[in-house]
C-alpha cells in the first residue's frame, strides 16, 4: 500500500470527514435492499469513533442530477447503518452551510453522522471549488473509504483534498486497492481472468491489460456474440456490437485462442423473455431468430475445470442474463466454481457491479477472496488507470 491509511492517523479528539459509497438500493417502503456497501465500510466507522474521534459521513445516492429528490435522501440509510453499529447514528438535512457546520462543531466525540445526499448539489459532481471547501470545513482529517467513486474527481473525492495535509485511505480503499494491485503485480499462476456481461466495448482495456499477465481469459455473456460474429458464425438475434466486430478479429488473432476462450455451448431462446423456449446449442450452430442468454453446460464444466486449478482469479460481468432465472445457471456455477477454488488456496477477486450482486445470490460472496464493491472503479484499475479519488490521497 503506497498511500497513507486509517492506521496512519491520529483521530482521537479529531473530526474525521469520511467519503463512503452508500449509494445502496432502496425498496418501495425506503428501506435498504442490500446492505453490503454499508456493512463494507463499517470497519473504518468503528476504528475512528473507538478512537475517540467523530465520524462525519458523506456519500451519494441515486442520480439526482443536482436537485432535491426526497426519494434519494439517505436517512434510510443513517438508520440501517445505526442498526448495523448498534448504536444511533445522526442524519443532518443538509450537508454544506454554517448551520451544518455549527452542528457537527457541536458533536461529541465518539459520535457518528451521516451528511444528506453530496448529489442533491451538482457542485458535487462539477468538482465546483467553492463547494470543495464547504465540505471540508466539517472535518480535521480526511479520509476516502469510497473505492466504488474513486474513478470520479467529484468534489468529495478530489477537490476537498486540497483543503487537508492528512488524506487517508480507509480500510475498505486499502483492501480494494491491495487485492487489484495483486491482480496486476504479483499474481500467482495460473491466472485466470473472466469476462462477461453484456458489451465488449467495456471491456476492450481490460482484455488488453489482463492479456500478458493471464493464463486465460474466459469469454461469456453477451459480449461473445461479438467474438462469434467475428469468426462469421451465426449469431442469430444475439447482442452483437457491429463496430466492435473488427477488434474483437483483431483480439482473437493476437491472443489465440487457448487464451482467449470463448463458450463452446450456450442456453438459445426464442425471445428475450423468461417464458420463452429454450435449448442447449453448439456456440456455431445457433439458427437465426434465437438468441444466447446464458453460456452452456459444457462449457460450466470447462470454465470450471479452469477456474478451480487457478492460483489467481479475477471474474468481471455474469455468464449470462442471470435476472431471468432459467438464464442464471452458468453465471451461478461459475461463483460456486470461484468459491471452491478459494477454498482449495486461490486468491479470487471479484469485481464490483454484477458480479458482486450475481455472486451475492449464488450464496458465494463470503466463500470468495474478495468481491469489489466498485464496478466502473474496479475496471478501470484493472485497465491500468489511474483513479483520481486515489492519486489525491497522501503518499507514504
């Protein structure tokens, strides 16, 4: 770790300004659907208000796109996180301005609040100064435990940081960029990368980056009917990027394809429906009209056969349509497949977005390495970027 941490810091007596990534899903009745970011961030919570410090937390929820929208405030939020902490946790209405100010002045130490939603401002995401300096005029120290908005230079994430000497990484930024940082630096082979979901456009960078340091990558969702189209198979009524086609060749040639694996079999439907027909088919056989949602059984059991004599794992983006359970199989099997390698002594990391919620349903998420609660951030470093919220953090 080459940045400043929690531990790096003396809190006791402080005010700690804490970026988290409570941008959680709510039901219809306000409560939270899936704590997992909440729970994720508990630990640097806990470390700093048993510390003797305050914890003042501000985070994003939804796309309010700078206006008010009592659907998106995070009170829900401060109560699920009380719950979780087993003590209070306070909401304050706003989360700039002197009476904001004055109030979190006036906290005791040891206490915890969560500031109302950062995006109800669109100074947040316009990185706007003068807002930078609102947000930092609540807290003594800095601290970013949000890896899922690192990839972002909003306000909370980059311009406040010039308003403190100590801006740390939490525990959660330091276990995220730890375990990535692994994946690219000192990954023990076999590695295996897997790539789904449903664009190849996304993850173009990736496959690049991934593709010296890999064993194999294994190619799944609808981004192989790019790669099928490529070959000038059939691809029916598949998803398929017409001008992503040439790249895709272009990949294939360069890798070869005992690198680059694509499905060899795959789930064909009718429609794009839950009750439409379906049948297993050869990946160069599909007739025009169907369409492939999920990867085949063969093809499980060779991914598989992979995945549990790797050493390294890195999966990004479900099988298949996994939201439609007759298409949930593969992108199900192959978490269960990630967690018996872990349990044999891989190191498997999965990585944010679909693949953390696809893992999470499968039962899997505690049997696995770790599950990165960033998608577009966790792509993004594995692309070999940099993440602004990251570069603003002290250097050791």
């Amino acid at each position: 770790m080459k940045k400043r941490t929690l531990r790096d810091v003396d809190v006791l007596d402080r005010r700690v300004l804490m970026r988290v990534d409570f941008n959680v899903p709510l039901l219809e009745d306000r409560t939270v659907a899936d704590d997992g970011r909440i729970r994720a961030a508990i630990p640097s919570i806990r470390y700093v208000s048993d510390q003797g410090g305050t914890v003042v937390l501000m985070s994003h929820l939804g796309r309010p796109k700078g206006t008010v929208k009592p659907e998106l405030s995070l009170r829900p939020v401060a109560e699920r996180l009380g719950e979780l902490l087993g003590a209070p946790v306070r909401f304050f209405e706003e989360c700039v301005g002197p009476e904001i100010e004055k109030r979190v002045a006036e906290l005791p130490m040891g206490e915890v609040v969560l500031l109302e939603n950062l995006r109800f401002h669109a100074e947040e995401t316009g990185n706007d100064p003068a807002f930078a300096a609102a947000l930092a005029r609540l807290g003594d120290v800095y601290v970013n435990d949000a890896f899922g908005t690192a990839h972002r230079a909003h306000a909370s994430t980059v311009g406040v940081t010039a308003h403190f000497t100590v801006r740390a990484a939490g525990f959660l930024m330091e276990k995220e960029i730890d375990y990535l940082s692994r994946l690219l630096e000192s990954p023990e082979h076999p590695f295996t990368a897997v790539l789904g979901g449903a664009k190849i456009s996304g993850k173009i960078d990736v496959i690049r980056n991934l593709a010296g340091r890999v064993d194999r990558l294994l190619i799944g969702g609808g981004m192989a009917g790019t790669f099928y189209a490529a070959k000038g198979w059939e691809t029916g009524d598949s998803l398929v990027e017409e001008d992503r086609i040439e790249v895709a060749r272009d990949l294939l040639a360069a890798l070869g394809e005992e690198k680059l694996v694509l499905p060899g079999d795959g789930v064909a439907a009718s429609a794009f429906a839950e009750d439409a027909e379906r049948r297993i088919v050869a990946a160069d056989r599909l007739e025009k009209g169907w369409r492939f949602l999920d990867i085949g059984p063969e093809t499980v059991k060779r991914y598989a056969a992979e995945l549990e004599k790797s050493r390294t794992v890195f999966w990004n983006g479900p099988m298949g349509v996994f939201e439609m359970e007759p298409f949930a199989a593969g992108t199900r099997a192959l978490a269960e497949a990630m967690a018996r390698a872990t349990e044999a002594g891989a190191v498997t990391v999965v990585g944010g977005g679909d693949s953390a919620r696809a893992v999470r349903e499968a039962g899997a998420a505690d049997r696995v390495t770790h599950v990165s609660t960033g998608g577009g951030a966790s792509l993004e470093f594995v692309e070999g970027k940099e993440l602004p919220g990251v570069t603003a953090l002290t250097d050791r």
